[in-house]
C-alpha cells in the first residue's frame, strides 16, 4: 500500500515522460503485491493485475518511445504539447494504455483494479478501510498523474524546440503499439467475465469469495468518482492554462516528488554512507590487525628458521663437538645432582 503510493506520488511531478510511466510501474507493482498479501483471496487478482498491466504499461512505454523518435530523443514532456494531430496512431494506441490504467470501464485496468480494491475492502475492519482506501486513493492519483501526461505531450499549444519536426513511427514500431492496445481493451474482461482466470487458478489458489463491504455498484461508482476527481484536478493544471515550459518551484510535496520522496537521499545518508565507512574500517582492520598479525608470525618464524638453520653447518667436526658438548654437559649436571 506504501509503494503504490509511493510510485504514484512521484509520478505527478516527472517531466521526463519515461520517469512518469517507471514511476507509475513502481505505484501498479505496489497494487500486485497488495492483492498477493492479502492471501488466497487477492492472489488472482495480483496475477490478473500482473498481465492486464502488461499489455497497456507495455504499451504506454513503447508510445513514449515512439514520441522521443518523432521528437529527436526529447523527454521532457514541458517541450512535448499538441503531438496528437503529429503522431495520430501513437496518440490513439496511448490514449487507450491511458484509459486502461486509470481503470476506465470497460477497459484492462478496470477489472484487475477494482477487483483488487474490493477484496481489499473485504479485509474488513481498520486493515480492510486502510488498504482499501490506500487502493481508492492510489486509483484517483493515477488518474491525475496519467491524465497529465497524456495532456502535456498530445494536447494544448506546441511547445517544440525549433529543429523539431514530429512524424509518425514506421510501421515496425506502431504495429507492437496496435497489438498491445488491443490487450488493453480486451484482456480485462477476457480474463474477469466469467471468472476465467479465478477458475483457472483454482487448483493453484483455491476458489474464494470476496466479502463485499457494499453493492459492488457503489464500490464502483466510488472508484470512478475518485478517478473523475483526479481527472478534473489535472484537466484544471494542465489544460485550462497553458504549461510553462520552464519548471516552476512548486510546493514542498512537489519538491519532495521530483527527488523520489527523497529516498536516494536516505539511503545515501543511513545506508550508503555509513556502510562505505564500516567498509573501510574492515580494510584497514584487516590490513592492519589480520594481515599485520599474519605477517608479523610469518616473520618470527622466518627468523626463527635462520637462527636454527645457522646450527646446521654439514661438517662433520662442528656435530662432534655439539655431541661431546652436550655429553659433557650431563656429565656434570648428574654429578651435580649426586654431590647436592
């Protein structure tokens, strides 16, 4: 639930168009792994999210290539505006990933991500109203952030750089784009009308029934005036006035977005950071403390061995006298003994 949020947060403040759509990956793998945690009951819906977000997420990204083709490799969607009537089969294959994503009946999205929103709600209790309501939230931020980006690229005054010349991708590139509008159409009712795909998992997951907390109606409706909300939200900025092309300071939440909610910033600083300090501490606590006792052994003992190599001469005359030495040297030690 953090992590669709998470995504969807960022998302409303990328220019960069690929960042909005990786962005909004982060915020729709944040819905699977919702419906995955909430057992048997959401693991259809986490696999039918998974597939349904294939075919438009795949399509989306593949329509932001196709604008950076037609506008020299640019990404910053403030220099994006008016490219519908430029590129009209990227616009039409997008606008459908748009209204798949944001749950728009009767298309992919609706049916994976309400179904998810539902059995979230069938939690029940203060679990069921904080991770339906994450979900219904989440749906709603969606709406704003991918109508935004669908209104600062394809609709209002062109904001092109001078040596910009948008033109429609070749067939090679439009035809995967039609292919995969088609799934995201389609691939929401073919796997929920019915309960094909539920009924297909069931030997896998079970057969489970949602416990609906309202008419899935109404459940509806709220969805879908939430995502209206969000819509009409993004219509108001970016749309009834024109986009600057310069990036406006923006608040704090929107400065806050633009650096990832801060989150390379904490791990920099609580993991990064310290973990290159204990690193080197290690380094030198090995090269110095291990490797330094190492060393200072395999030096006493190289010190060792040529002391006690010096006794080994190979004359004969030099062992004599060490043994008559030593035999002299009991001698007088047992005489000893006995006169003491």
């Amino acid at each position: 639930a953090v992590t669709l949020l998470f995504g969807a947060i960022i998302g409303c403040a990328k220019d960069d168009i690929k960042k909005a759509l990786a962005a909004s990956t982060m915020s729709q793998i944040g819905y699977m792994v919702l419906a995955a945690g909430l057992g048997p009951i959401g693991y259809a819906f986490a696999i039918m999210h998974l597939l349904t977000h294939g075919f438009f997420k795949a399509g989306l990204f593949l329509g932001a290539g196709s604008v950076m083709h037609a506008m020299n490799d640019e990404v910053d969607m403030r220099r994006y505006g008016g490219l519908r009537k430029a590129l009209p089969i990227t616009f039409a294959t997008f606008g459908l990933g748009y209204l798949a994503i944001i749950g728009v009946p009767p298309l992919a999205g609706f049916f994976s991500k309400d179904g998810i929103i539902e059995a979230a709600l069938g939690a029940g209790g203060v679990k069921g109203f904080i991770l339906g309501g994450a979900a219904i939230l989440g749906a709603g931020i969606t709406a704003f952030y991918m109508t935004r980006v669908m209104l600062m690229t394809f609709f209002g005054e062109k904001r092109w750089a001078a040596e910009a010349h948008p033109h429609e991708a070749p067939a090679v590139m439009t035809w995967p784009m039609i292919l995969l509008a088609i799934g995201s159409v389609g691939s929401g009712a073919a796997f929920a009308i019915g309960g094909t795909l539920e009924h297909w998992l069931e030997p896998v997951v079970g057969a489970h029934e949602i416990h609906h907390v309202a008419p899935v109606w109404v459940v509806t409706t709220l969805i879908l005036a939430v995502v209206a909300i969000g819509i009409a939200i993004a219509y108001r900025m970016y749309a009834a006035k024109p986009v600057p092309e310069r990036v406006p300071a923006g608040s704090a939440l929107t400065v806050a977005a633009r650096r990832d909610l801060y989150g390379d910033a904490f791990n920099e600083h609580a993991l990064m950071r310290p973990g290159q300090l204990l690193t080197r501490g290690l380094v030198e606590i090995d090269d110095e403390a291990v490797d330094g006792a190492a060393s200072g052994l395999a030096g006493l003992v190289s010190r060792v061995s040529d002391g006690l190599r010096r006794l080994q001469t190979g004359y004969a005359r030099s062992y004599a006298l060490s043994m008559l030495g030593g035999a002299v040297l009991m001698v007088a030690a047992m005489l000893a003994v006995q006169l003491w």
